[in-house]
C-alpha cells in the first residue's frame, strides 16, 4: 500500500514541478486549494521545484485515518528544488482509496 501512496503523491509533485496547477486542481476537485492559491505558494517561495530523487521518497509520513471509511490517509511530504536539492517547502495531502480508485486533495503547501 505504501508504494501506491509513494506513486498518489509522485503525480502530484510531477504536476507542481511543470507548474500545472490547473490540472492538480481538477485532479484533486478543487476541495481544498484551487490553482490560483497553489501557483501563489509555490511563486512565494521563490525557487523553481524540482523532482525528488527516488530515495527521498522515504521521507514521506504516511498516517492511516483510524475509524474513516473509505481508506484514509494523511500525506505529509518534502519538495525539492532545483539550487537547494531538499528544501524547506512540503505538501499535506488526504488520500483516499474508494471501490479501487484514488482520490486525492492537496491540503496544504507549506514551509517547514
């Protein structure tokens, strides 16, 4: 189950990297951040993303949302950056596992 949450999160880390913005918002439906909020944290934090190397994928906290049905869990991971490699920059996710599909909502982008 790890390795699927690993690859929810890596779709939306590759749409923040090639600034799609419009997409992550119809991915995730809107529910939390629309894209003109998710350009703005990213633009704020002033430095071109960049794609996490496959290893720090491990960095990622993963909580189960105990008593919630459908499966639940809570997304927390580091962005990287092109000049800073790991940065202080990371985003919160929810995602849920619903009859065999994935839903995903981007909760928040944040630094450290």
């Amino acid at each position: 189950m790890y390795e699927e949450l690993q690859q929810q999160a890596a779709s939306i880390i590759q749409l923040l990297v090639h600034s799609k913005f419009e997409a992550i918002e119809q991915l995730t439906k809107g529910v939390r951040l629309p894209a003109d909020q998710i350009q703005y944290a990213i633009e704020q934090y002033g430095r071109k993303l960049g794609s996490p190397p496959v290893e720090a994928f491990e960095l990622m906290d993963v909580i189960k949302v105990q008593g919630h049905e459908p499966q639940t869990w809570s997304v927390n991971m580091p962005l990287w950056t092109e000049d800073e490699g790991r940065s202080d920059l990371s985003i919160e996710l929810t995602v849920i596992k619903k009859e065999g599909d994935w839903l995903i909502e981007l909760d928040d982008i944040h630094v450290l």
